[in-house]
C-alpha cells in the first residue's frame, strides 16, 4: 500500500497528505514502524492474518510517486494489481471515502505519476476527500498544501479512522466487496 502526500514537516498536516496520514494510522493497528528509508519511499512491513503487507510512503514529493511506487513494485517483484494507493480527492466532500479497483487519475498528478510509471491504471485505490476551495478562494495548489478548517479536519480524521477496515477489506476480499460495503459511507 502507498499512501501520498509530500515529505517534510511542513506539509504534514496538510489536505495533500492524506495518504500519508492512513499510512501511518494503518502501521499503528498493525504495530509496525515506517522509518527504514528504501527505494525513494519510507517503507515498513507486517503481516495481516497470513498477508504480507508492505507499506510505503513515497519520499519523492507527489508528483513524483510514480517513481517510487514503481521501483518498489519491481524490486519487491510485484505487479500493479498487488497494489492499493492511497490519496486525497477534490472531488469528494471531506470526510467522504471511495474505493475503486481500477482506473483514471481524475486530474491527480500523484496518481497520474505512477499510472505513467507503471503503464497501467490497473491498481486499487482509496480516495479521500479533502474538498475544492471556495470560490472565489485560493488556488487548488495553495488549497491543498495547507491545513484544513477544523471542522473539515475533524470530518477527515473520522474518514482516515475507517481506513485499515477498508484496506483489511481489500485484501481479504478483494476491492469489489470494499466499494460495496464502504462507497458512500459516512463515519458515524
């Protein structure tokens, strides 16, 4: 699993780290660290029930996912449909989740960067939602490099709470059952 977002402090608690964050809060439920710095990505790896899972969050800035996402699939010798990416959405109100088990990039330049690297769209995905700016209102760049609202926020961190379920959900049956079980629900 990769989850996107941009390295450094700065960027931390930003709307574009999204992917980042589910990654971190993933590693916490499978009580493994994501400290060893491999292949352009800070990775760790545990086990789920009898799955191996590899979690990585690429160290390439967003745009440049691709670039590690892809060396780590090849080096590891796996193929992009053992992938799930993680990521922020514009499309999809904060606090709002959408699995897909295949697809375009919907304009995500992380995403593009890796369906790019890889060839092939053909990988799922986790799609959080951070919500479009105001209008008129700051640019999407400036949007989604910086914090949200608090109460968006809060709204996404009760998204971000649902996602080792949807990822555990994936990979034991597959992203289909997850987008039924989990596209269009709302955290209580």
């Amino acid at each position: 699993m990769a989850g996107l977002g941009n390295p450094g402090p700065q960027y931390a608690a930003t709307r574009h780290n999204v992917g980042f964050m589910a990654v971190d809060l993933i590693a916490e439920h499978l009580k493994l660290r994501i400290d060893r710095s491999f292949k352009r990505a800070l990775v760790g790896q545990g086990n789920y029930q009898e799955w191996k899972v590899l979690l990585a969050k690429p160290q390439t800035f967003m745009n440049l996912s691709g670039e590690a996402v892809s060396d780590l699939l090849r080096w590891y010798k796996l193929t992009p449909a053992d992938l799930i990416v993680i990521y922020d959405d514009l499309d999809l109100a904060p606090g709002r989740l959408r699995v897909r088990a295949n697809g375009g990039t919907g304009g995500h330049r992380g995403l593009a960067s890796i369906t790019a690297m890889l060839g092939t769209g053909d990988f799922a995905r986790i799609r959080l939602g951070i919500g479009r700016p105001p209008v008129p209102g700051p640019a999407v760049p400036d949007w989604v490099l910086t914090r949200p609202a608090p109460a968006e926020e809060e709204a996404i961190k009760q998204t971000l709470a649902l996602t080792p379920e949807v990822l555990w959900e994936i990979i034991a049956k597959g992203p289909e059952s997850a987008m039924n079980r989990f596209n269009g629900a709302m955290p209580v």
